[in-house]
C-alpha cells in the first residue's frame, strides 16, 4: 500500500461533479481574473474568517508582501517573526526592504515564543532611542494557532501590527475566533496541499480594516485604483477566476475536513503516545488547529529521524520534513550574522520533526499502518 504525504486526487474524486461544473461555468463567462467570481469568494472568505474584508491575490507570498506594505512596513524598520518557517514568510519581509528579526520558537507548540519577542524589544529599546521595530509576523505553524493572546498584548504595549501568517491554519480557532482576524491583517494561502487548495497558486489578505483592504486591493493592480491611474507601484498579483470559482466549491466543505483532519490527528495520536522515542504534536485546549500538517518530534539519541524516514519510504509511506533548515542559517540571511545556536529551539526541532501523511480521506486503516511501521522501526 503506498501512503502519499497529501492525495489531492483523492479530494478531486469526492466533489468532481462541483468542480467541472465550477470549471465550465467560468469557461463559458469569458470572465477569468478577478471579477464577479472572485468578488464572491471575497465575500464568503471574509464571513467565513470573521473580518470584514477579503482581497484575493496571486499566492500567499503575495498575499504577506502585499499586508505588510499595506501595514506601511518599509525601508529601515525591523518585523519580529520565527526562524522555524517557511522562506515566504521572512522573504515578504525583506522584499518590503526591512530586515527579518528572527525570535526563538516554543519548542512545545514550534511557533514563535512570546517572552523572545518581548526580550528583544527590551534589548532595543536599551540600544536605540526609537526602536525600528514596527511590526510582528507569528506564522500558525502546521496549523496550530500561535499565543496570540500575549503577542497582541505586546503588539498593543509597543505600537506594533500584527501580520499572522495563516498559510497553513485557515479554519483554525483561537479561544473561539478563527485566525487571520485577531491581527491587523491575515495572509493565507490556495496552494495546492493547504487545507483550501487551488488547482494552482492563490492567496488572500484578510482584515477588519478598511485602509489596509483598499490599499491592498490597489497594490494587487499596479498601483491603480482606477484603470490606467496609478496612485503607487504596485504589483500583478490578482487572484484566477478559475481558482476562486473552485474553491468556492471547496470552501462549502472546509469545516468537514478540518474536522476529520482533527479525528486523523487523534487518531495518530493515540496511536503513537506511547511509542518510545516519538512525541505526538500537543494541541492547545483552547485552540482548535487546522491539521494541516501532522508532525512528529523524534526524539532520544537511540532514533534517528532520518533513518525513520528511509524506513518509512522504503514501505511506501511518505513523509515531509518541515522544515530541515532554520531560517537563521540559510545563505540567504547570511547578512543578518547568524550562527549556529543562536535560536536553539527552532535547530532542535528541525533535526527532529517529521511530518506524516494527513488529509481528509486518509483511512483509519492508512493511519494504523503508518503508525505499525513506526513502532516496528522503533522496536527493530
Ligand atoms: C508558513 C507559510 N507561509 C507562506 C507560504 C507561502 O504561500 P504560497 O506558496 O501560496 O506563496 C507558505 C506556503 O507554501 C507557508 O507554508
């Protein structure tokens, strides 16, 4: 039995009369960037997240570059976010021409750790006498929403907005509110394994204030509020009709699947807690994750993750690594003068996380098998 990490064909089968009406409605409107489309799906997304604005854009790296300009972040300042991510989200910081400032994770939860946030502010506030930092980025690693709670808390004691990356969290809950409306802007992403999966790239920006919908909206299009006069440079960066007329389709069903991504999860869980060497994700009680990705700590100098996952392959299980290199340490942010160890949590956690298959129609059979060659590994 071969177990793919996401089996997006799968998914396709289950609402493919929808989708290839949804596809020949679009073909026949003639209509296929931006427009009515994507307009409705603007305007369902926003109900759905509970903010009071949606601007379709090209991915979700667009969608974060696009927020934090709109957010006025600029030359010069300084944007707090995690190593422990994907590159968009430290890229969209650096194309707005500021400099990521990496903060160490909470390795229970992986996402950015709100007393690091606060010890470097502190730091700054002693080095210079107008700190340049101007806004933070936490990322819902996995799907889990990250403390937001102490992070707006800090945001609202310096000043500072709050741009949540909610690429792989859409649907998730934090203490009854779904992310991407707690900050001052969410960014979330249609690529293809998200749990809101275009058959292609799209993304989204969502807010509750009007300034910063209209100036991404303006962004999106070359700058141009009104065809042909431009306020600003901006981008091309519009979301399909196509992609937004199909995940209208999907979106009817997203609660559904995140539920049974949820039941997945704890079936996985259970299935592994008391497999020595493998520590199971934890789950806020007072949040509801996404489940879009399922990831393992190995744990213990007797496993070796990277042989687990040889093991793994060799039985036809896929697994993913999210995310084997700290952000810290890529060349590419070599200009920031980092070195190893400087965000300990964040290269623990990339030596030892594993993620494991997790998708809606994922059986139960699928899981325990996965599960069995874990523990046969484990046993060896
Ligand atoms: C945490 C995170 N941020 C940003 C992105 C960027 O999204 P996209 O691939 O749609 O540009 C992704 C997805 O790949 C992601 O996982």
């Amino acid at each position: 039995m071969t177990i793919p990490l996401v089996d997006l064909k799968a998914q396709y089968d289950s609402i493919k009369e929808e989708i290839d009406a949804a596809i020949q409605r679009v073909l026949q409107s003639g209509q296929f960037i931006l427009g009515s489309e994507v307009k409705a799906f603007e305007d369902e997304m926003a109900a759905y997240c509970g903010a009071q604005y949606a601007v379709g854009v090209a991915s979700g790296t667009d969608a974060l570059q696009l927020a934090l300009l709109a957010c006025g972040i600029k030359v010069g300042d300084e944007v707090i976010t995690t190593p422990f991510t994907f590159i968009a989200t430290a890229e969209s910081i650096a194309k707005c021409g500021a400099t990521p400032v990496f903060v160490d994770i909470d390795p229970k939860t992986y996402n950015i750790a709100p007393e690091k946030i606060e010890q470097y502010l502190q730091s700054r506030q002693i080095t210079s006498h107008q700190s340049p930092v101007t806004a933070l980025l936490p990322v819902h690693l996995y799907g889990q929403p990250a403390a937001m709670e102490r992070i707006l808390d800090v945001a609202g004691k310096h000043n500072l907005k709050v741009i949540e990356d909610c690429a792989q969290a859409l649907g998730a809950e934090y203490k009854g509110r779904k992310v991407g409306s707690l900050g001052d802007a969410g960014c979330l992403s249609f690529f293809p394994s998200k749990v809101l999966g275009a058959y292609g790239d799209g993304g989204m920006v969502v807010t509750n204030d009007p300034e910063i919908a209209e100036t991404v909206r303006i962004l999106r299009v070359h700058g141009s509020k009104t065809t042909y006069q431009h306020v600003m440079h901006g981008f091309n960066s519009r979301l399909d009709a196509l992609q937004a007329a199909l995940l209208r389709v999907k979106l009817k069903y997203l609660d559904r699947w995140n539920e049974l991504r949820r039941s997945k999860a704890a079936l996985y869980t259970r299935l592994l807690s008391q497999v020595d060497g493998i520590e199971p994700p934890y789950f806020e009680k007072n949040c509801k994750s996404s489940c879009n990705y399922y990831t393992v700590r190995i744990k213990g100098s007797r496993l070796d993750r990277d042989e687990l996952r040889k093991h793994l392959e060799s039985k036809g299980i896929q697994t993913m690594v999210y995310y084997p290199l700290s952000l810290h340490l890529q060349e590419v942010y070599k200009y920031l003068k980092h070195k190893s160890g400087d965000f300990p949590q964040s290269e623990q956690a990339q030596e030892q996380v594993l993620t494991l298959p997790m998708y809606p129609e994922l059986s139960e059979e699928q899981i325990e098998e996965v599960a069995s060659e874990i523990k046969k590994f484990v046993n060896r």
